[in-house]
C-alpha cells in the first residue's frame, strides 16, 4: 500500500489479501452483515479487522487518484 498504512498491513498474507478481494467481490456495501461475512471468507480475521483493512485500501487508493504519489516509473526490456 502506498501510505504508511502499510506497517497496518503487515500481518495480511497475499492468501489472505486475495481472499479479502474475493469477499469485497462477492459481499457489497448492501450486504447485510458485509464485514462479518468478509471475515468469515477470509478466516481468522474479525469483521473490525476486515472494515479498517478496507478503509485503509479506500484511503490508500484516494491518495494515489490525487496525485499524491507519483506513478513508478518502468524501464523498458526493449520489446
């Protein structure tokens, strides 16, 4: 994550992100009960863990459509 939310973050596998994306996929801002069934789809994660790894994406997300962090830069490979 681009903020200093990543310290936030650390305990978050790539399992486990992948799994998060899954549920955020499946259960939208509708959902009754959405964060509890993040959680639940994730394993081993409360539904308050879920909703701040998700504020903290949405913030993280924001502040790179601002502006605020530049785009990386890629060398090319020549093709």
């Amino acid at each position: 994550m681009a903020s200093n939310s990543m310290s936030s973050n650390a305990s978050w596998t790539s399992k486990e992100n992948k799994l998060f994306e899954r549920a955020l996929a499946k259960y939208d801002q509708d959902t009754p009960d959405r964060w509890l069934n993040v959680a639940r789809a994730v394993g081993g994660k409360s539904a308050e863990e879920v909703r701040r790894h998700y504020e903290l994406l949405v913030r993280d997300i924001n502040d790179i459509e601002s502006g605020r962090y530049p785009h990386p830069t890629y060398r090319s490979n020549g093709n």
